[in-house]
C-alpha cells in the first residue's frame, strides 16, 4: 500500500511540474539543467560517514568511482535508517545542487532536502531485517571504507618481475 501511494504522489508531483524524474547520467553530464530542481533519481547507494552518495551501477559503488556519483546530504536520523541500504538500488526524490560537491568536492554535485528513499531492488524481507541488524551493530560514526574486495585467485599474487614480460 505504501508503494502504491508513493507512485501516486509521484505521478501527481510530476504532473504539476514539481518533480523533474531525472537519471544520474544527466545529472552528471548536465548538472546546470537541474540545479536547484526537485529530482527523482535511481541508483546505488552508500551511506557512510564521510561518504554517503549515490552511484550509478554497482560497479561504480564497488570501486567509489566518484565521478559517477552524487553526494547525498542525509539527515544524521535517515543515514542511520537506511544504512541497511548500503550497495543496493533505490530511488530518492531530493533537490540537486550542480554547485555542492559534497565532501571534499569529490562527488558531481549533491542531493539535498532528502522527501523520499526507498528500497528499488527486489531483496527478501529476511535479509533487509539481517542488513537492519547488522547496520546496528556498526554504527554511522565509523570512517568511510571502500567494500570489501573478493579475491580471484591465489592469495599470494606474483610479484611483478614475474607476471611482465621483459
């Protein structure tokens, strides 16, 4: 019921000319079109101390590539709320700013004034409980760190005097 009636105060919002539904890609390549305009957008999130953004592919979050990412400026509460979120896709509706780059002017501008955040990936109510109880037990006040890389093979990776061809 709840998505139900988000859809609908979307669809309203948009009707009036209030709410421009926007991807990141345009957001990225075209920042001065939509500064100060209330956006819909989708992507990946991370919320982090010092790093909560919005990417646009899992890939992109995988590596904190910057440059296809949007700073959010979340209220300390919803950070808290959503770092459940963190890797996975979702929506938010929020104002950007071409101008805010957020920290340390990394990112390609920002979304502020945060009305909407809500789950867009289909994820089983068990592990968004899981990734709830988990967020918990980390806390938002810890620094930001990149996600933890899978190894590919060996452990030991050769050293490089074996691995270039001389």
């Amino acid at each position: 019921m709840k998505t139900i009636l988000t859809i609908i105060a979307l669809l309203t919002a948009v009707s009036h000319g209030q709410v421009t539904t926007a991807s990141l890609l345009q957001l990225i390549a075209n920042p001065e079109k939509f500064d100060g305009k209330t956006v819909v957008v989708e992507g990946v999130t991370n919320i982090d101390f010092e790093g909560n953004a919005i990417y646009l592919s899992k890939e992109h979050w995988k590596h904190s590539i910057s440059s296809f990412g949007v700073w959010l400026d979340l209220d300390p509460k919803l950070a808290k709320d959503r770092k459940w979120a963190n890797g996975l896709y979702c929506v938010i509706k929020a104002t950007f700013r071409a101008g805010d780059r957020g920290h340390m002017g990394l990112f390609m501008g920002s979304l502020t004034e945060v009305s909407m955040f809500d789950l867009r990936e289909a994820i089983s109510p068990d592990d968004v409980s899981k990734r709830q109880k988990e967020a918990q037990q980390v806390g938002t006040d810890q620094p930001a760190t990149a996600p933890q890389l899978k190894s590919e093979g060996k452990e030991n990776p050769k050293p490089e005097s074996e691995v270039r061809p001389r």
